[in-house]
C-alpha cells in the first residue's frame, strides 16, 4: 500500500478508536481508580465531610467485621446458587431451540427468551413481589409462597438474568456442527454419551460465559433484595446504605472492593475455559 493511503487508513482508524478509547480510560477506568484511592480515605465524624487523608481503618473494618464477612459469603452463595439454576434452567431450553425445535417455533421461542429483557426492571421486580407475597397469586394457586427473603432473591434473580445465561449457551450449541453429532452415533455412541464427551465439552464455553453475566449482575444487584428480600441484607444493600444513609463515601468504596475482587477472580478462573472468548 503506498504511503500515502496507509497514512489516510491511520488517520480514518485514530479517529474512529479515539472517542471509544477515551471514554475506556477516562470514564470507566478512571472512576475505578477513583474508587479505590477513596477506599482509602476517612470521613469526618463532626461535619461529616471526607477526608483526603490515607488510612486503612476502612479495609480492616471491613475484613475484621463479622457483619461484613457474613454478607460477603450470603452474597456469594447467592450469585453462585443462581448462576447455577440459570445454567440448569438454560441448558435443556437452548438445546432444544438449537437442535430440535423447527424454525418457527425457534423463532418464538428467542422472542419469548428476549422480550422480558425490553421490560423495566423495576416492574418485572415488583411484579415478582406481588407472586411471592405470603397471600398473591402463587399463594392462591399452590397453597404455598416463600414469602419475602433469600429464596425470593433468588427466584427473581434468576428470572431477571435468566436470558444472559440462554442465548450463549443457545450460540454454543448453534455451533456444533450436525455431521459431529452423526458421527457419534454412527460410532455406537448413546446420545447421553454424545452429550457428554462430545457436545457438552464445546458447550461448556458458552455456559460459562454466560455464568459471568449471572454471576456479576447478582453479585452487585441491590435492588432486587430490596423489593423482594424481606430483612435479607446483600452487599450491595450495605453499600447503598454506606453511600446514601450514612454518607460514608470511604466505606462504601471499601465495600465495593470486595465484589470488584470476586469478578476479577472469577474471570480470572473462566479464563482458561475459553468464556472470554464467547462473550
């Protein structure tokens, strides 16, 4: 390419990856950094006001804690409990829409996976606390509701996140090949034994990109717990509550270390399964 061109290229491509890379950086990056040098800082217990000074009372308060350590593991085990039944949930549904269903009903059943995800948050929140409340509908139908707490939470977590769990481990099957599948079964293989040595190792790169998405919008969801939680506290309730109540910016961004610790760690161990690459 003469020099001329290449030069035109480089420009067209600085300006198109600029305005992206600056709000990376600037914006996303950037606020983080701000998070955590404020973790470190304190807050005035006269007036109220932060202080610019380094202390780390903050991060010891929140690892010596019990109240803090014990949000922590219900926090986890929620996000963990419902990336599970997502995945338990998602896997027959996408493997029937990849390779059973016929187009039509393929079709409807991708429209009935991805409308709920045009809904508000809020009203898909509020309509599950009106089914689990201890006399709605569910109650009406089956003579049982759970009522408001943590098997609430994890109900509506996992209707609300349901979708991001279906449709990469729907692509994932989409993308085992057919031919593969005869294969097997010309080779004398049972179907159960396709599924496990052959389909499901190509499948479980879509499950676990999806379990990033389950797994992280659980971990830092705070509003859900609030509307259908009852008295259970999550950590994102605490930080709310460090933020807003109590006016405690340090504290609150020395809670928000933790979450930011576990997604690090958890990519960090979907890393090597290929998720990243199914994103």
């Amino acid at each position: 390419m003469p020099a001329a061109p290449r030069l035109r290229h480089r420009v067209t491509l600085a300006f198109l990856l600029v305005p992206p890379l600056a709000w990376l950086i600037v914006a996303y990056l950037g606020s983080l950094a701000v998070l955590m040098v404020s973790a470190f800082w304190s807050r005035s217990s006269f007036t109220g006001a932060v202080v610019r000074t380094f202390t780390t009372d903050n991060l010891v308060r929140v690892v010596t804690e019990e109240v803090f350590r014990t949000t922590t593991l219900r926090t986890v085990g929620v996000a963990l409990t419902v990336t599970v039944v997502c995945a338990v949930l998602a896997v027959p549904l996408a493997l029937y829409m990849a390779k059973v269903a016929s187009p039509a009903v393929r079709i409807a059943l991708v429209v009935a996976v991805t409308t709920p995800l045009w809904a508000s948050y809020l009203v898909k929140a509020y309509a599950w606390r009106m089914l689990l409340s201890p006399e709605g509908p569910l109650h009406w139908a089956t003579g049982y509701s759970p009522g408001y707490g943590l098997t609430a939470t994890v109900i509506t977590l996992t209707y609300l996140w349901l979708p991001y769990m279906v449709i990469p481990v729907f692509a994932a099957f989409q993308r085992v090949p057919d031919s593969l599948v005869d294969a097997s079964s010309d080779l004398g293989a049972s179907d159960l034994t396709t599924l496990r040595l052959v389909v499901a190792p190509m499948v479980f790169p879509g499950v676990a990109a999806g379990s990033i998405f389950t797994f992280s919008l659980s971990l830092g969801d705070y509003i859900a717990v609030t509307i259908v939680g009852g008295k259970t506290q999550l950590l994102g309730n605490i930080i709310y509550g460090q933020l807003v109540t109590a006016n405690n910016q340090p504290m609150a961004a020395a809670l928000s270390l933790i979450p930011l610790t576990a997604i690090l760690l958890y990519l960090f161990a979907m890393r090597r399964t290929g998720a990243l690459e199914n994103v």
